[in-house]
C-alpha cells in the first residue's frame, strides 16, 4: 500500500511539470535591443551636444556674466597750498600779534596786540585784533605815565611770496598822569600804513618784520610821529 501511493504522487509530479512549465528567460540589460538609427537614442550624459563645438547650436541655457563697470579716471582735486608755497591757499584761520617790553633808566614800556584773521587765499588777509599800550616814564625831567586799550582791524596784500603791504585802523581810549596831575580820558583814532616780511618759521607759522607809519598823527597817539618797526608773529590751521 505504501508502494502504491509513493508511485502515485510521483506520476501526478511528473504530469504538473509536464502541464506547467512554459520556456521563459530572465531579463537581462546586455538584451537590450540597440535603438535603430532612425529612432532617438536613449539619454546618455555623453550624448548631450557641446555648444562650443558646433557655434551653430546655441545652448539650452546662458549664465549672464555681471558686467564690468568701466572705470573712469579721475584725477583728484588739487589742494591749494598756503602763501609760502607760492599757490592758492584754502581759507584758514591764523593767529598772531604782536608782544614787546622794553626797561630803560626810569622807563618802562609794554605792547601786548593780540590779532586773529582769515587767510582768504594766498593774496589776502584780514582781521581784527585788541591792543593795550603802557608808557611811563620817571625821571627829573618827565614825570607821566600812559594807558591805552582799545581795538584795531587789519587788512594785508602779499603781491609775492614772503611780503605783505598792510592797512590798520585802529581806535584807543586813553588815560593817565602827568606831573602828579590825572589826564583825563581821551578817544585816540590811528591809521597805520606799512609793509614787510614773512620768515617762515615752523610748519604753519611765520615771523613778520613790519615798518608802519601813523597817518592821523594824532597829538596822544600812542606811535609818535616818526616811522617805527614792530616784530610779530602769525600761525596758521
């Protein structure tokens, strides 16, 4: 009995496989069929065309380059340099006066003029300033002393380099003593008309030699009637 199934399972074995099995092939790549030449080839990275190789065929996409700005030369503008150099000056402000003591036998004298202004260009200067003068003298012969304050403005022309030609008005109120006695207080107008040199000294500074000239020659002014020198100095920013 147990012969005849084991035969029996063996012959219906053999009738399914005979029934079932159909020829069939794994699918491979390489079987592939290779496309016709008529047909569009399959997309490969090493099919896509180079534009630089055909100029005729323009490429799919272009990147625009960020044009160059032209750049333009342009020469900066020249700074002009302060009259010592010989070209125009920028306006600036300068500083300056005049200081000066002297000490003699029974004789004191005392200038302090302090001055501001404005260097305009390398031609022209002007300002203004304040000054005191003080005079005394004691002696056998003159007993009196001098006070003057007031103020002066300025104006000075350089036709060239280091000289200047200048004008000064100026206005001082004046007292003092004479023989013991008060002078009473007095109103002292001045011209001054003179002209000079510019040492330069220092980076922005410049000693100034001037002869001047009182040309109200008032009977209290502080000058006299002669023609005197005065040396100052003037600094620049």
């Amino acid at each position: 009995m147990k012969t005849l199934i084991l035969s029996l399972a063996a012959f219906i074995l053999v009738v399914s496989n005979s029934f079932g099995q159909t020829e069939t092939k794994a699918f491979r790549y390489d079987t592939v069929p290779a496309p016709a030449k008529n047909q569009v080839p399959l997309f490969r990275y090493d099919t896509v065309a180079d534009p630089m190789v055909n100029q005729s065929q323009e490429p799919l996409y272009r990147i625009e380059q960020p044009a160059k700005q032209q750049q333009t030369y342009q020469p900066k503008p020249s700074q002009p340099l302060n009259y010592r150099e010989g070209n125009e000056s920028q306006g600036r402000m300068i500083f300056g006066g005049s200081f000066g003591m002297a000490f003699g036998s029974g004789y004191v004298s005392v200038n302090i003029s302090p001055q501001v202004g404005y260097e305009f260009n390398r031609y022209f200067t002007a300002g203004g300033g304040i000054g005191y003068f003080y005079y005394k003298e004691d002696s056998r012969r003159n007993d009196f002393s001098q006070n003057y304050l007031g103020l002066n403005a300025f104006a000075r022309f350089h036709p060239i380099r280091f000289i200047s030609l200048e004008v000064q008005p100026e206005i001082y109120q004046m007292w003092g003593s004479s023989g013991g006695e008060s002078i009473g207080s007095k109103t002292v107008p001045c011209v001054l008309v003179g002209g000079g040199v510019n040492i330069p000294s220092g980076r922005n500074g410049a000693v100034t030699m001037m002869i001047h000239y009182d040309l109200v020659q008032n009977e209290w002014s502080p000058y006299g009637s002669q023609m005197f020198y005065s040396i100052g100095y003037i600094f620049g920013f």
